[in-house]
C-alpha cells in the first residue's frame, strides 16, 4: 500500500465485514475518516464525493472519487469508496475491477467486497431484477470464492425459478440446499427445477430423499412429481429398449396413482410390454384395468378394447398374444 492510502486505511481497518455492514458505510459517509487524510486535490475529492454520497448524488459522488483517482490516488480506501458507489449505482463490473484492485492491496478486502456484492444482490431480488442479481453474485464469487450465499442462494434460487429461468436457478439451489443443512424444502424445490428440465433421473433421485421428511399434506404434490417423473423415466426405458426398466417405471406411477392423467397409459403400456413378452394373461389383465380408469381417454379405452379382442380371439400378427 502507498504512504499516501496507508493513514487513511489505517483508520478504516476496523471497520466490519460482514453482517454489520452499513456501519462502514456510515463510517465512510460521516466523513469521519477525514481526519486520517492529509491536505491535497486527491483528498478534497475524497471528501467532496463522501458530502455527495451522503446525501445521496451518486452520480456526483462517483465523479469526485473517479477524480480522485485520475489524480493518483489509488489508495485502498478511495478504491473501496469508488467501488461501493459503482455497486450502488448498479454498474457491477467497475465495482468488481475497483474491489479487485483494492484486494490487490489488501486481501483482506476480499470480505468488505463480497458482503457488498451480496447486499446489491439481495436489493436486486427484492425488486425483481434477476440480472443485476445474477451479476452481483457472480461478481462476488469471482472476488472471494467459495464466499457464503446464506440469505442470497435461496432467493435468488427461488427467483429465476419463478421466471422459468431454471438452468439459472440451479447452481444456486445447489448452494441454499448445502447452506440450509439437507432442509427437505429447499430439496424439493431443487428436484422441481431438474424435473422442469427434462432431467428426471435426478429430479426422482431427490424426490425420493424427501418424500418421508415432508409434512403429510404435502405428500400428495410429492407424490405427483415422482409419480409424472417415473411415467417419463418407463417412456425414455421405452424407446430404448429396456422393458424391465419400463415395466418398473410404470408401475411406480401406478401405485402412487399419481398423475391420475398418467395412470390409465401407464397401464395400456405395460400391457404392450407384457404381450410382447408373451404374457397374455397378464397383458389381458393390464389392458382391462385401463378400461376401469375414470380418466381414461375414450381414444385409449378404445385401443385398449381392440386389444382385449386381440389376445381373447388370438388375432394373427407378429404379436406372440
């Protein structure tokens, strides 16, 4: 650090890094670092951008600093003033250049930058900007990685979920389902993101893990997804050929008797499995249950009819029912 920042840093060091946050900001904002400054145009900058800062001119606050600045005053302390006002303003990338530089000077800044980066984030998720959010976190982790995103992740989760965005959403569920400790909720929500995404092998993975731990009124919506996820995961064992897996998948589907929708094909599909395999009685037995299904298509009850005749009068095919 220069001669000329060290006085002014020495006076900041206290400041808190975390939770208490706007502490420092008062600090830097009651001018009560001034004293720590010397004569000189870089330090009449300095306090003319805190006066403007105060009462609220970001713009003129973020010129007097960025003057400051262009005088040669690259000191920690008028770096992390220029940071924060560029953070406030929302122009994220020159807060994490400013802080960056700053960090150069002084890891330790590395926490004061994050906890910063977090604060704009969480104000920006609280107004519905998923992109300024999104851009303060990333910010953050790339200036302090592995930096924790407790009271961030799960909102910022819960907002690009909510807009559809769930390829964005995930990495941070990921994060709010290791920093809430395995909570069942977070899992879920979690596992509804992958499902959106047409990745079910996960989504019933994670599924399964809560589907216990949940309270009983929400079982029925659990059993919905596990219950539409397998009905998915029997179709994908479907067309590539792995009846067992298939037959296992449909089945699951048909005993949670969830989606009610999936349950009168879920049958009609394993009577097909079955006839192939040349289990006629069985398959028989499959294809009569989808004509008992309340919500059976009459499309499907049709088909299911037709084959009922099939293996009954043993119509000729390649069919081995």
């Amino acid at each position: 650090m220069t001669g000329r920042g060290m006085k002014g840093w020495e006076c900041a060091r206290g400041w808190p890094l975390h939770g208490s946050l706007p502490v420092w900001i008062a600090l830097l904002l009651g001018g009560l670092l001034a004293g720590c400054l010397g004569g000189g145009s870089e330090e009449g900058a300095v306090r003319r951008g805190d006066q403007a800062f105060a009462r609220g001119d970001l713009p003129e606050a973020l010129a007097e600093y960025r003057l400051g600045l262009r005088q040669g005053n690259r000191s920690t302390d008028l770096l992390i003033r220029a940071a924060h006002a560029y953070a406030r303003s929302g122009r994220i990338m020159e807060a994490r250049d400013h802080y960056r530089e700053a960090i150069e000077q002084d890891s330790e800044i590395a926490d004061l930058a994050a906890a910063d980066l977090l604060r704009v984030a969480s104000a920006a998720v609280a107004r519905n900007d998923g992109i300024a959010a999104s851009a303060a976190v990333e910010a953050a982790m790339q200036l302090k990685p592995g930096v924790s995103l407790v009271g961030a992740a799960l909102p910022l989760a819960r907002h690009f979920a909510r807009n559809g965005q769930f390829g964005q959403a995930l990495p941070f569920f990921e994060k709010a389902v290791q920093e809430s400790q395995q909570q069942p909720e977070v899992i879920f929500e979690m596992a509804l993101a992958y499902e959106e995404l047409d990745d079910c092998e996960r989504a019933l993975f994670f599924l399964e893990q809560v589907r216990g731990r949940l309270p009983m009124a929400r079982r029925s919506e659990v059993d919905w997804h596990v219950g539409n996820c397998s009905a998915e995961l029997a179709e994908e064992a479907r067309v590539r050929g792995d009846l067992e897996e298939a037959l296992q998948m449909y089945q699951n589907t048909i005993s949670l008797g969830e989606p009610r929708s999936r349950v009168a094909p879920a049958w009609f599909e394993i009577g097909e499995i079955l006839s192939l395999r040349g289990e006629c009685a069985a398959a028989l037995r499959a294809f009569e249950n989808v004509l008992r299904e309340d919500q059976a298509s009459g499309f499907l009850i049709d088909r299911a009819r037709e084959r009922i005749d099939d293996i009954r009068f043993r119509r000729t095919g390649d069919d081995p029912c």
